[in-house]
C-alpha cells in the first residue's frame, strides 16, 4: 500500500485518545470524526489497484481501525461500554 495501513491504524488511535479527552474533544471537527468510516471505503480500492494479496498486516490494520471507529461512534453517542485494550485483544 501507498501509505501504510499501521500508519493509518495509529492515527485512528491517536484520533480515539482524543476524542475521550474532553479537553481535545471540542477541538475535533465533525470531519475528521468520519476518517475511520472513509477509511474502510478507501482502502479496498487501493487494494485492488496493487493487485497483490491482502498481507496479514494490512488485514490486522483495518481490523483496528473498524473497531477504533466502532468505538469512537460509541464515544460520540455516549454509550461506551468496553475498554479499547478489551475490544483489540479478543481479536
């Protein structure tokens, strides 16, 4: 991939810390707050223009990020349930 998808996984975890800082949580735009979500419409496409297979990397890179976003949509609708750390290590 062009820009790598573990580059990609951190910035959504440094988007989550964020987000759950109330004191950074004011400062993120309603934009940036859908990055996980344009994410995962993205990247199988560019996937499909390397033409190679999906390497196990890559694959644990948009697994964080579906559940990174999962859990800033819970954050944002105020119904967060489970710990990040939980969430990661069951998969």
């Amino acid at each position: 991939m062009l820009i790598s998808g573990a580059r990609m996984a951190g910035a959504m975890l440094i988007l989550l810390a964020a987000i759950r800082l109330p004191a950074l949580r004011q400062l993120v735009a309603k934009e940036v707050r859908s990055t996980g979500r344009h994410l995962n419409e993205l990247i199988p496409g560019w996937m499909a223009v390397s033409g190679e297979p999906v390497s196990p990397s890559v694959d644990q890179s948009l697994r964080i990020i579906a559940e990174v976003t999962d859990l800033i949509e819970q954050d944002l609708r105020g119904d967060a349930r489970y710990q990040l750390v939980h969430s990661l290590v069951r998969n």
